[in-house]
C-alpha cells in the first residue's frame, strides 16, 4: 500500500469520528430544543403520547446510527472514498428533518424520513462492509463470512416497506389516530431492536476475535 493510502487509512476513523460527532451534537441539540419548545408535548393527550413515543424512536435513531459508525471504524479498516465523508451529512438532514417534523401531528411524513433513514444507515453499512473486505487487515472477520446475497436484503426490505405502507395508511386517514400511536411504537420497537442487534453482533464480534487469539497462542493447553 502507497504511503497516501495508509495515512488516509489510519487517519480516516478519527476524521469520521469526528465529523459524524459534530452532526450528532447537532441532532441532540436540536432534539432537546423541540422538546423544551413545544408545551403542547406536556398535555395529556394522544397525540402528546405519539409524539412522545416519537422523540424515544428518535432519541434511538441519533444513538443508533452513532454506535454502528464508531464500532464499524473500530471493527475495519478500510480505504475511505470521498462518500464516505458525504453520508454524515446526508444522514444529518434526515435527521433534522425528523426531528423538525415532531412538533406536528403528521406522523405520516415522519415515518416516511424514517423509512429513508432506515434505508441509507443499512446502505451505508453495506457499502463500508464492502470496501473492508478488499484489506486484509480484515480478513480474520470475512474469512468466516460469505459475500452478501440479495436474500440478505429481505428483511430490510420488508421493515422499509412496512413503514412505508403505515405512512401511507394513516396520511390517508386520521392523521392523529390510533393507527399514528401504531406506527410510532412500531418505530420505536424497531429502533430497539436495533440497538440490541448491534450489542449482539458487537458480542459475536469480540467472541469471535477472543477465541482466534487462544487458538493462535502457542502456550495454550486444554
């Protein structure tokens, strides 16, 4: 390897590290100033229980998308690309835009930003797996792994397209129905089944890593 890529490999995590914080700074800022900002949160209403179901769906989102960027750069290493330093913005906006879409009752556009979100986060992921398995530095992980398969898209497919179809059914009915209190807590449902997937496979990961490095070891004896 050219020694502009490996300092732009070695230097990359720190560089997105930072970039995505400033986002997510962002993001949490602009969370905690909509949930100050709008009294009508603190009414006893449904529609202030959708909407607080949504600020958790969200809240999760913002923690989400930040623990699988930094276990990613802390997992690979991988040659960065000028999109790599694009998608911390473009996740941004969407994220702006969900949390700016909380102090309506339009659950509907928010699940559909979700269903975006949803989409580009599992995207990107793929796109950052890929380019790691062309170093070897990574082998000891995709070694064991085949490549993706469109099977693999399946469920992210039916979870994009289920979110999709809530938007649409309730943007063609009551907006501030049962069916938007249905949607906000299959959001955030999903959202925490997120976040326990990534500790899982953050686990398996580590394990994985662990029992390498006992079998590699000379001195060690059943």
């Amino acid at each position: 390897m050219s020694v502009i890529r490996e300092r732009a490999t070695r230097n990359f995590p720190m560089v997105l590290l930072t970039l995505l914080s400033i986002v997510q700074a962002l993001a949490f800022e602009l969370l905690w100033s909509a949930v100050l900002e709008h009294s009508e949160f603190y009414e006893w209403s449904w529609v202030a229980f959708c909407t607080w179901v949504r600020v958790a769906a969200t809240l999760l989102a913002i923690i989400t998308i930040w623990s699988s960027y930094a276990t990613n750069v802390m997992r690979f290493r991988w040659v960065p690309s000028t999109s790599d330093t694009f998608f911390p913005f473009f996740i941004g906006i969407i994220q702006f835009v969900m949390i700016d879409l909380l102090g309506t009752k339009d659950t509907a556009v928010w699940l559909l930003c979700l269903a975006v979100l949803f989409a580009v986060m599992n995207w990107i992921i793929h796109h950052d797996m890929s380019r790691a398995r062309q170093d070897a530095e990574n082998a000891e992980f995709f070694d064991l792994r085949g490549r993706a398969s469109w099977q693999d898209f399946v469920p992210l497919v039916v979870i994009v397209v289920t979110i999709c179809m809530l938007s649409l059914t309730i943007w063609l009915t009551v907006p501030d129905g049962w069916l938007a209190g249905a949607g906000a807590l299959f959001a955030l449902s999903l959202m925490i089944h997120q976040v326990v997937g990534a500790h899982r496979f953050w686990e398996e990961t580590m394990m994985l890593e662990s029992v390498t490095e006992d079998d590699s070891n000379p001195n060690n004896e059943d």
